[in-house]
C-alpha cells in the first residue's frame, strides 16, 4: 500500500494543479484510463465544493488530501476546517427537462461522485470536515 | 491541468463555440464571458463544438443550463458536437440527452438549425 499526503491553498486553480498531480500518479501506478477520469472528476468535484462551499470562494485556507493506494482500490480523504455540509443525505438530482425555467446550475458535484465512486462518507466533528471517496479498481494497481 | 481555450465562430446566422483543454470551475468563467458577449450581441444560435475539449466539470456544465433557456425564449439553443465518449459519459449521467441535441460532427448541427429557420 501507498500513502500520499498533499495540502493546498482552498482556490480553484491550486485544486487544478493537484488533480493534474494526482491524474500522473495514477497513470504511473497502473489505474486504467477509464477509472484515471472518473477519479480525475470526483476529485476536481469534491475539492472545488470545498473551496466554494465550505470556505465561501475565499482562498488562504487549508485543504488536505490524504491518498491510500491499494492493489485493487483507492481511497481519497479530504480534510478541511470550513463550514460544514448542511444536507448529508444520498445526492439527488431531479429535474423535469420540460421545465426549462428551472433547470439546475449547481448540485451536480455530489450527484456524480455518488455515481462514480463505489463509497463515500462524510463527516463533521469540532469544525473539522471529513469526507472519505473509495473507488475499487477493475484494474489491479502496482 | 487548468488550460483552456474559448473561442468564437460565425457561419451564417449561427454561432460556433470552439472549447479547447479542461473546462472546470476555474476555467468556466470564460465559457461564461463567450455566453455573454453572444447574448448581448442577439447572437442566440450557438453549437458548442467539443473536439479539443479534455476534460467537463459540473461547473462548466452549469454555465449550459444557465444559458440555454436565454437561447430558446430567443428561438435560438444550444446544441453539442463532437463530443469524446468520455465527456459525453458526464452528460449523459446527468440526463443531458433528453435537454440537448448532440451531433456527431457541427455540421450536423448546423443543418439541424438550417431545418428550423
């Protein structure tokens, strides 16, 4: 098993730069291309809801990102100290396409990591956030 | 990761969007700045064209639904080409395919829009 901890400023552009890191780290360890943007996408997803939602868009705050990389899965741990997730339940997206006037712009993050990702969990304890992604992998790593 | 490249074509009466590189939250706000130049210009027939796209978040997939009931109140739309399998994979989770029209190659979205002059 593999650990990789990194931390970043809470901005788009730094959520950006670390997704590409990770993206070459999966594509140096084995993970399929398939499976490489699925994660590339949960990830950008679930870090960008962190910068927007958690901290307000303002940057000079933390985010960590803690990697556990097993043969036959991966699991994704993001640690932050902002505003915690009000709605915890199963993500829904529901919307009548006939209704043009109400179509969604947001609330589509957690919609598709729920739908990529084979787990997850989130929770909030003494102002620290955790949210835990687990994707098993078709594709043995290593 | 965050290169992206937005930019504008006109044929005819319809407006070409040629989106290039990663498209995400921190790139989506020059997707929307394109958007409002051709709402200001009257400009409400658009064919998004995804052929140098890598990579679609759900921040970038908004600023569509933001805009597509602008284009259609002005009978105009939006309409997708040459989409990866890929990216068209995100749309596709997220039931896109039932609000847009998706077009193997722009042409065909242009023709589509020829039909409905």
């Amino acid at each position: 098993m593999i650990k990789k901890n990194y931390t970043i400023n809470s901005d788009y552009k730094s959520v950006s730069t670390l997704v590409g890191e990770i993206k070459k780290l999966l594509e140096l360890v084995g993970a399929s291309p398939k499976e490489t943007g699925e994660i590339q996408m949960c990830l950008t997803e679930a870090l960008n809801n962190v910068v927007k939602h958690s901290y307000g868009g303002k940057p000079g705050n933390e985010i960590q990102l803690n990697i556990s990389l097993y043969k036959e899965r991966i699991e994704f741990e993001i640690l932050e100290y902002g505003l915690p997730r009000k709605n915890t339940g199963k993500p829904k997206l529901e919307y009548d396409p006939n209704d043009i006037n109400n179509l969604p712009e947001g609330g589509m993050g957690l919609f598709i990591i729920d739908k990529l990702m084979d787990s997850t969990e989130y929770s909030s304890d003494n102002g620290k956030n955790i949210f835990i992604l687990k994707k098993n992998l078709v594709k043995k790593l290593f | 990761m965050a290169d992206f490249n937005v930019s504008t074509r006109e044929v005819g009466s319809v407006s070409i969007i040629d989106v290039k590189g990663y498209l995400d939250a921190h790139t989506a706000p020059d997707l929307e700045n394109e958007f409002n130049k051709l709402v200001s210009g009257k400009q409400f027939k658009v064919v998004v064209n995804f052929d140098n796209l890598k990579y679609i978040s759900s921040a970038g997939l908004g600023v569509f639904m933001a805009y597509v009931e602008t284009m259609r109140e002005n009978n105009g739309d939006i309409k997708f080409s040459n989409l990866k399998d890929d990216v068209y994979n995100i749309f596709d989770l997220l039931g896109f395919p039932v609000l847009y029209e998706f077009y193997k190659d722009e042409n065909d979205a242009l023709a589509k829009f020829k039909l409905q002059d």
